[in-house]
C-alpha cells in the first residue's frame, strides 16, 4: 500500500471518529465520562494493568457505540419503513452498547472506588 493510500485511509477513518462524536449525543457523554475516570484513575495513581482495563473499557464502550450508529444508518438506508427485523438489528445494537456501559461502570467501581478511598486514606 502506497503512503498516500495510507493517509487516506486515516482521514476517513477519523473522519467516521469525527462524524460519531459530532452527530451522537451518548458518545460524547461517553467520552466525557471516560476522561472523568482517566483524571480519577491518574489521581488516584492506579497501577498499570488496571489502567489497561480502563483504557480497553473505555475503547470497547466508544468502539460499540461506534458500531451501533453504522448499524442505525444501514438499516435506516435499506429498510426506511418500518420492518420487524430492522427494528430487532437496531434494538440489539443499542442494547449492545448498554451492556457495555452496565460493565464500565462496574469496572470503574471495582478500580476506581477502592484506588480513592486508598488515596483518601493515605495509603
């Protein structure tokens, strides 16, 4: 693959990053929240492995919502009616995405949590 191939493919796929953050309200409150807990993790000086949970949560929550707004326009272009199947595809997607963000907030309780009350102690 040529360089100029290359670059191109990043500017479309930034273009798709710019495109979810610009048009998806829940993304960006995803994204608010990510950076919440990257400042609490930092200030709370959690290790490693468990910034490489954070970082992979955050990332799997973003990635999913990311799939589910390609997921919403493909079906809303083929099917523009409504259609049982198209509603499921839709549905599931979403609800893909709120599995992810139950789990996030359960990592962030299962990290985060005890990393500040370690902190506040002075530990």
């Amino acid at each position: 693959m040529k360089l100029s191939g290359l670059l191109r493919s990043f500017y479309y796929a930034f273009a798709g990053i710019r495109f979810l953050l610009v048009t998806q309200r829940n993304a960006r409150i995803e994204v608010g929240a990510g950076v919440v807990a990257c400042g609490v993790g930092a200030w709370a000086g959690i290790s490693r492995v468990e910034w490489g949970v954070i970082v992979f949560t955050i990332a799997l929550v973003l990635i999913l919502e990311g799939l589910n707004t390609a997921v919403e326009a493909a079906v809303d272009l083929a099917s523009p009616g409504v259609h049982p199947k198209a509603k499921a595809a839709k549905d599931l997607a979403a609800g893909m995405v709120l599995i992810a963000a139950m789990a996030s907030v359960a990592i962030a309780g299962l990290i985060l949590v005890p990393a500040v009350v370690r902190r506040l102690q002075g530990q």
